[in-house]
C-alpha cells in the first residue's frame, strides 16, 4: 500500500466536488485518503461550512490578507506542513497556484475542469464562462477532466475525462449542471487511483496501473 493520502482540497465555492470526494471516503469507495484541511481563498465558501460540519480544519486565506506573495505563500505552506499535506485536490479554485507549491508538490496536485481539455481551458476560462464558450461554439460534446496541475492554467496531463451530449436547447446552467454530475463520478475515482499508487506521470503521460506502482516494482525486483 502507498502512503496515505493526507489531502488538502482547495476551494472558492460551493464545494460540491469536496463534498463528493468526502462522501467517497466515508463510505469506503476511497480508502487510503483523509481529508486534513480545506483552503478557501472566500469566507463565504459552502465549503468552509461543510468542513466544520465534519471537523475538518478549514483554513480561509488570500494574497489580499499579505503584503507580499511571499509572506502569502510561506504563511499557506506551512499550514499544509503543519496538517502533513501530501496532495492537493482543487475543487472550484479559482486561484492561481504559486509555482513554489507546484514544485514542492510535483506530480500530487490535481484540478477538476468542467470541459474537455485542453479545449475550453487556461486563463479566464472557469466556471460558467466555460459553459457559455461551449455553447457558443457549437460543441456537440462536453465533459469534465481531472488533471495534473502545473505552472500554467489547465496545461497538466489529464488523469480522466468524462463525456457527456450538449444537448440543442442547453443553456449554460443546464449543461453546468449535468457536467457536475459527471465531474462528481470522475474526481473521486481519479483521487481513488492515486491513493491506491496506480497513477504514473510519465512527462505529458499519464499511466494507469492495474495494480499498485510499488506492486509492479517488486514483481520486476524478485525477476
Ligand atoms: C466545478 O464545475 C469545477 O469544475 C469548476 O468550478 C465548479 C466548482 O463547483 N472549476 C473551474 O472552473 C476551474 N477552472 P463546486 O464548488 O460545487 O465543486
């Protein structure tokens, strides 16, 4: 078994993809994960609520609240050392990750997307704008994507996708809303892979193991 997951989710809104991944670990679907904190850059977030509500620290910072981007950072990551952080999940962040955390977290951070990358991705393009550009273009299918983050919006490989029909009299909200559904089938079962150690980050691959990484490792060793 891989280390225990140990998850800072992070998120500005409602928190519907925390909740899911939450509810996947209490009943047992992801078994090798923990949620230790939840970050939210808004104090309004549903999020923040639902993590009181289940005793999960919360912890409600933004740059606004440091003079520098360094005070910002240093003040983030040592609470995610404190909580012994060793993956993020952004759900509904809409934040840009300081480069010094992707680093220090390399390969062990992970973003839903309500669109199917790396269409309808990168800078400006969350939340319902993605919705409305979908439409707008015609698209005929939509989706979710989990991937990997990097140093540019949207730009890590992609862990899973999930499509779904854009149907002709969507609107942004309807279509919102049945890719939400999705995007809650596919976050928690990408967190699942990773906590079981089958996700390998190959550059811009991804590679999904049958059986733990570790596991495949020893079968190699003993040969
Ligand atoms: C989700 O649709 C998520 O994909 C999107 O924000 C929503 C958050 O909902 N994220 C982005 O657009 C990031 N680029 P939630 O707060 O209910 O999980």
């Amino acid at each position: 078994m891989p280390d225990q997951l140990n998850i800072a989710v992070f998120a500005s809104g409602k928190g519907s993809n925390f909740k899911a991944i939450l509810e996947a670990i209490k009943t047992g679907k992801i078994q090798n994960a923990q949620i230790v904190l939840v970050v939210s850059n808004n104090s309004d977030a549903g999020a923040i609520d639902l993590a009181r509500e289940n005793n999960i620290p919360a912890l409600h910072i933004n740059r606004k609240q440091f003079e520098t981007d360094e005070d910002f950072n240093s003040t983030l990551t040592s609470s995610l050392e404190k909580h012994c952080v060793n993956f993020i999940a952004l759900a509904g962040y809409m934040k840009k990750i300081d480069p010094t955390i992707v680093r220090a977290f390399k390969n062990r951070i992970v973003n839903i997307h309500p669109a199917l990358l790396p269409k309808f991705g990168g800078s400006g393009m969350y939340g319902m704008r993605v919705h409305e550009a979908v439409i707008e273009s015609k698209e005929k299918i939509s989706g979710a994507s989990v991937h990997i983050v990097d140093e540019e919006y949207d730009n890590g490989p992609v862990v899973l996708q999930a499509t779904i029909p854009v149907e002709v009299n969507d609107t942004p909200s309807t279509l919102a809303a049945r890719v939400l559904k999705v995007e809650h089938e596919i976050y928690p079962e990408a967190i699942r892979l990773f906590s079981e150690g089958r996700i390998i980050v190959d550059g811009r691959k991804i590679i999904i193991t049958k059986i733990e990484v570790k596991e495949l490792k020893d079968e190699f060793d003993s040969n």
